[in-house]
C-alpha cells in the first residue's frame, strides 16, 4: 500500500506564497502522473483544486499551481487569500495524502 | 448541474452495519465510476474503494474487504456503501466521489456532502 506524506501544517502572510509537499512512498514514476489536490474546509466535503498535475478545474483562482518531481508532488499557493484557510490533500490511486492544514496569519 | 445527494447521519449499535447511499443526478450515470472515501473526526481522509456501475466491478483497499459491499442501481442512478461489524473506530464522516478522465489518469470532480455515522451503544 502506497503511502503520501505531507507536512502537517504551513503557514504565511497573507499575499504570501506556501508551498505544501506531497512525498510518496511507491517507487514507480508513473503512479505520480495521477496526482491530484483537494482543498477542504471546517465541515464541508473535499473541492478539486488541481488534477493531471498541474491542470485547475474552472473556477479555481490561478494562485493555485502545481508540479512533480519524480516522487514528490508539489501544491503552491500565491497571493495567500484569507479564504485559502483549509486543508489541503494530494491524491494518487488508491490513496489521499497525510493532509496539510494552511493557516493565514 | 451535477450533483451527489447522500443519506442523512445514521446512529448504529457496536456490531451493526450501516448502508449509505448517494444519489447522482446532472449526468449518465454509468459513464463515471464512484470512490467511497471516510473521514473520522479530526483525522484525514480515506480511499474505501472504488465502484464501475457500468461494469459492476469494485476495488476495495485491503483494510476493509471483507466487511465493505459497493454496489450501484443504474435505474436509481445511486451507488451503495454498507460497512458491516461496525466498532467506534468506524465513527466518521462518509464522501461519495465521482471519478472523471484525463488521458492517463483520473481525479474526482464531484463529491456528496458527507453522511455521519456514529457508532455507539
């Protein structure tokens, strides 16, 4: 089984930028092509924020970018808004990432 | 619009399964296959498994065969997750998702709203 670990919290200014990372345990190259993030807020059900890597939904602010490099996907928030308090989940098949909660100070 | 509707919050015994649905609506319902994903309290989320309706075929993760059943009605456009021999530990929030494509891969554009069960006596 296939683990995503991410860090457990980030934090920044607001109109800062964070990154959140995204590490993968399974070796091969290709799971990693499948990855997608998820935003989630207090009480509320997971919200597709990027998907094939790097692509956003319509509707997603372009301040959410992301990348891979070999087993290690990466989410970046530019511009922290207030409204991008959440956390944060990768996803490639068959599991979520750790989760990473985005503090805006 | 699309949309995935799901029961309403369920309060089982210790031992007693639980069934959960979700209602598609907006689209053809077997042309997309479902996730089922939970998320206990304060805790992350996680894969169930995966249900095909068009081909009624299931992945479950290993942590729950055995005890997990999805299943789909095309003519209620609504797929199934019943969890049996329910502990505390199955206290949680529980998401459908529904899977769409890109060319080598999928994600999950659609969600319910969640469907909390508690498990207590």
């Amino acid at each position: 089984q296939s683990t995503l670990t991410q860090p457990r919290s980030v934090s920044g200014s607001h109109g800062q930028a964070v990154t959140i990372s995204c590490v993968g345990s399974n070796p091969y190259d290709e799971f990693y092509t499948y990855v997608s993030w998820y935003q989630q807020h207090p009480g509320t059900a997971p919200r597709l924020i990027i998907f094939d890597v790097d692509k956003r939904p319509s509707g997603v602010p372009p301040r959410f970018s992301a990348s891979r490099s070999g087993t290690t996907a990466s989410l970046t928030i530019s511009g922290l808004q207030l409204e991008d308090e959440a956390d944060y989940y990768c996803c490639a098949p068959g599991v979520f990432g750790t989760g990473t909660t985005v503090t805006v100070l | 619009q699309i949309q995935l509707l799901q029961s309403g919050a369920e309060v089982v015994k210790p031992g007693a399964s639980v069934k959960v649905s979700c209602k598609a609506s907006g689209y053809t319902f077997n042309t997309h296959s479902f996730i089922w994903v939970r998320q206990a309290p304060g805790q992350g989320l996680e894969w169930m498994g995966w249900v095909n309706p068009y081909k009624q075929s299931t992945v479950y993760t290993q942590k729950f065969q055995g005890r997990v059943s999805m299943t789909t009605d095309a003519s209620a456009a609504t797929t199934y997750l019943e969890l049996t021999g329910l502990t505390s530990d199955d206290t949680a929030v529980y998401f459908c998702a529904r899977e769409n494509y890109f060319a080598s891969g999928s994600y999950f554009d659609y969600w319910g709203q969640g469907t909390r069960v508690t498990v207590s006596s």
